[in-house]
C-alpha cells in the first residue's frame, strides 16, 4: 500500500513538504535539544524541524 491510507504517494508528500517550507519557520536545533549535534556526523541524516502557527494556514 504505497504512500500509506488513501493511496497519495509520495507527491503528495512533496506538495506537503513543500507547503511547510514555504509557510512555516525553521527551528534551530538548540531551541528543542539538549544536546549539539556533533560537526563530524553525517549531513545526510540530518532534517529540519519547522514551527506552524495556526495562522499558518490561513
């Protein structure tokens, strides 16, 4: 079952991910970790958190 319930795939998930960089904030990694990431780990594994606000949407 590809792309989860509902069947969407993954531009579906594109279209989202896309939206929440557009209107959402990026969060640095010190406001919700106590611990830095280290500069020798990989870059690859590493992904952004954002801040929606309710008005985001609208």
């Amino acid at each position: 079952m590809a792309g989860g319930p509902g069947g969407g795939g993954d531009s579906v998930s594109s279209e989202v991910t896309a939206w929440v960089k557009q209107h959402g904030t990026a969060v640095k990694e010190s406001a919700y970790s106590k611990t830095p990431s280290s500069s020798s780990s990989s870059s690859t594994s590493q992904s952004t958190l954002y801040r929606l606000d309710p008005s985001d949407a609208s």
